[in-house]
C-alpha cells in the first residue's frame, strides 16, 4: 500500500514568486494536516482538514498560505508570495480520525516533506 | 498551551549499547504520544503510538513508556545498531483538537561502530 505522497522533494525558487506543494494521503484516510519543518526544529502544523473541510487553519498565515483539499482527497498547499523565511520543509500527514468529538484514534503518517529554498 | 521538550538534544553512543531518550510535556491532558524517527533529508517514520490509557508499546527494540501524571515519556533503544542513526521525535495529541501534534525538537542519535 502507497503511503502518503508528496511532490515536488525539492523546489528553489527566487524571493515574491509563487509555489505550490502536493499531497495525496494514504488511501481512506479522511484527516490530513499539513506541518512546516524549520532545520533542526520539530514540525508545526499548518492547517488541518478533516475531509474536505479545515477546521484548524490557526497557524496558518493567511496573508501569504492557502491551501485546499477539493474532493476531500488530495490536497495544495500554495505560497504567494514567498519570502526569504518560507524556506523549509513542508511536511504532509494523514491518518483516519475516530468520531468522537472529532478526536483522532490514529496514528498520523506523513510523506517525505517538500524542502523549499526561496533565494 | 502544550510545550514538549526533548533531552538530550544529541546523544553519540557505541554499538550495542541500551539507550533512553526522553520526552516532557507540560499538560497531561493528552490523546496520545507518538515516538518518530527522521532520516536526514527525509519525512517522519512513525515508530510507537501510546494512547492516553495506555503505559508502555513495544515494536523489536524499542519500547516506550508513558506516565501522564508526571508528563514523561520515554523511548528504550536495545542493543543499539549504527543502523538507528538518525533523529528521534517525541509528539503528543491534544484531547479535543482531532490529532493535533506538538512536537518536541528531537534528540540526535549517533551510534558508533
């Protein structure tokens, strides 16, 4: 069974363009969180989306980060513009979420993180 | 708010030693804690999910405990190998927010031949 997917590895990109990172979950898992990795640091999540709908985007900034997960399959994540301290490593996680207050009962897979440099 | 610490930061031992990392957390309202292993380079590899219920898990060498009254963790490595090189991630899952994981920053393991 495929785990979860993630592309592109690696993106390098000059400061103000814009970029957009891939996720598609391990199949049947209906959550899906998006965390940002800074070097030697643990991940922090983004935004997470149980099916088609987030209901946590707190730390995500709004300003500059959108993100969608139409079907309530695979999922984008975008920046634009980018700037200098976006370089990191987006990592994407799934797992399938029990149904008791929306608590998960899982344990959380992720892919192998799409490492961004913004130049 | 949740705050997960990891000590030591870096650990270099020799083959075949037993080893214990450790993992702190400042509320003991949680989910679950999950116990990762990051290569350089790469994504997070799950290694034990303890649920709040739960106090130990067990996969090959490993074995981790949890103690939710004091906010520990802690992940036993048997019989070290240079193979388990790598970066060793401890995060709890926050009751009532549906998987959320805070992460500890990760302890270092270097194991010497």
């Amino acid at each position: 069974e495929a785990g979860v997917v993630q592309s592109p590895r690696y993106k390098i990109i000059e400061k103000k363009q814009p970029v957009a990172f891939w996720c598609n979950p391990i199949s049947g898992h209906n959550t899906l969180y998006w965390y940002l990795q800074n070097l030697g640091q643990g991940p922090e999540l983004l935004i997470r989306y149980e099916n088609e709908e987030a209901v946590d985007d707190s730390q995500l900034p709004k300003d500059r980060f959108s993100a969608e997960r139409l079907k309530g399959v695979d999922s984008t994540l975008k920046i634009q513009p980018a700037e200098l301290g976006d370089s990191a490593v987006y990592l994407c996680a799934s797992s399938l979420a029990g149904t008791s207050g929306g608590a998960s009962t899982g344990e959380l897979f992720f892919g192998e993180g799409s490492r961004l440099t913004v130049l | 708010k949740q705050e997960v610490t990891q000590i030591p930061a870096a650990l270099s031992v020799p083959e075949g030693e037993n080893l214990v990392l450790n993992c702190s957390f400042t509320d003991s309202a949680i989910y679950n804690l999950q116990w990762f292993r990051q290569d350089p380079g790469k994504g997070l590899t799950s290694l034990l999910l303890i649920q709040s219920s739960q106090r130990e898990q067990t996969s090959g060498r490993l074995n981790a405990s949890l103690d939710k009254s004091s906010g520990r963790s802690t992940l036993y490595i048997a019989a070290s190998q240079p193979g388990d090189s790598a970066t060793y991630l401890c995060a709890v899952g926050i009751r009532n927010q549906g998987g959320k994981l805070i992460f500890g920053q990760g302890t270092e393991l270097s194991v010497k031949p």
